[in-house]
C-alpha cells in the first residue's frame, strides 16, 4: 500500500526516530511503513491519522478509486 | 526544529518495558550459560552436551529459565509495537515450522536405523535459530 508518511514527516522536518516517538512506535516499524514492506494496524492508522490532522485515506493509497461498494 | 533533533529524548513507558524485558531475558540465559559452563567437564561447550547435571543444579535451571521466560515474555509482548509483533508472530510460525518438519522426519528415519537418535535440543536450537533469522529480517530489512 502506498502512503504519503515521509512526505509528511519532512514537511514537518521530523526524523523517522521523531515520529517513532511521537507514535509510541520504534524506528524501524517507521522506516517499514514508509518503504511499503509493513502496512500499519488500524489503530496505527489512526494515530498517524490524528497526528497529522487529515484523513486516514489522504494519507494511504490502496490503489482504489472511490468507495467500492459492488 | 534542528534542535529537537539533536535533543536526547527520554524513554517513553513502553520502550523503558521494552529494554526491560530483553533485559531481564538475556540475563537469565547469561546465569545460566555461565552457571552451565563453569561445571564444564568436556573438552567442549557444556551448555550444547547432554552431559549429566546435579539434580539441585537441574531443577534450579529449570526453575530460573521458566520463570525468566514467562516474566521477560510478558514484559516483552506488553511492550512491543505492532511491527515488530508481527514479525514475531511470522518469526514464531517459520520457526514451528522448522519444528513440524524435522522432528518427525528425524524420528522416522531413526526408527529405520537411518539415524541417529533425536536430539531434543538441536531440535530446538535449529528451531530457534531458524525464529532469530526471520525475526531479525522482518524487523531489520
């Protein structure tokens, strides 16, 4: 899944260890998020959602467009 | 910004509950390890033999290595993030694995004389290194 995380982190000029700290989390389940080889919890999500003020989908892309209801 | 960098940030609660654990879990396998070495009677490591061991001494061991366990177990699960429980829970499953795949086959081969007996602990130690490994690359990768 594609997110916007480093992006964000650096229009904050935040290290990964930064934002690990601000999440609770460690460094490294920063850095597996960011290059895509870990897609966070839910919980997760919403923490990172709330940290940074938007939505959890303007921040990861699932590759789908619009609601998928079918 | 550059300053809060630069600043050495405290330990929150759950990576002081981290630190601890792992702590507290290479504590108990370095007592043992020592304790187990300094009765060493061999020519080789004491600790990887299934050379005979005092009773009192046994069920001291066994004690301090349950106990450790479960107490560093529950601080390290109380602690981790949810990355890093993942690549435990992979680390876990590749590793009962390892376990399902070679105990079975080893014992059957034995049963032809095709081998030797089962060794419980190599079992193990081949179980638990094959956990380190995906552990480690899950976590560090």
């Amino acid at each position: 899944m594609n997110n916007k995380l480093k992006v964000l982190r650096a229009m904050r000029n935040w290290s990964q260890a930064e934002l690990a700290d601000r999440l609770d989390v460690s460094r490294q389940a920063v850095n597996a998020i960011e290059t895509g080889k870990y897609d966070p919890s839910l919980p997760l999500a919403f923490k990172l959602a709330r940290l940074f003020d938007m939505p959890i989908e303007e921040i990861f892309d699932d590759g789908h467009e619009g609601s998928d209801n079918d | 910004m550059t300053e809060t960098r630069n600043m050495k940030r405290p330990m929150s609660p759950r990576r002081k509950r981290y630190a601890a654990g792992i702590g507290l879990a290479l504590v108990v396998g370095a007592v043992l390890g020592a304790v187990m070495q300094r009765g060493e009677t061999g020519d080789g490591l004491t600790i990887f033999s299934n050379a005979p061991l005092t009773p009192g001494f046994a069920a001291g061991a066994a004690i301090l290595w349950v106990v450790g366990m479960i107490v560093s177990l529950t601080m390290y699960h109380r602690a981790v993030d949810d990355h890093e429980e993942r690549a435990y829970l992979w680390a876990g499953l590749a590793a009962w694995y390892t376990f399902t795949l070679s105990a079975p086959t080893w014992w059957v081969l034995h049963r032809a004389s095709l081998a030797p007996a089962p060794d419980a602990m190599l079992l193990f130690a081949g179980a638990l290194a094959v956990n380190l490994i995906v552990w480690l690359w899950l976590k560090y990768r």
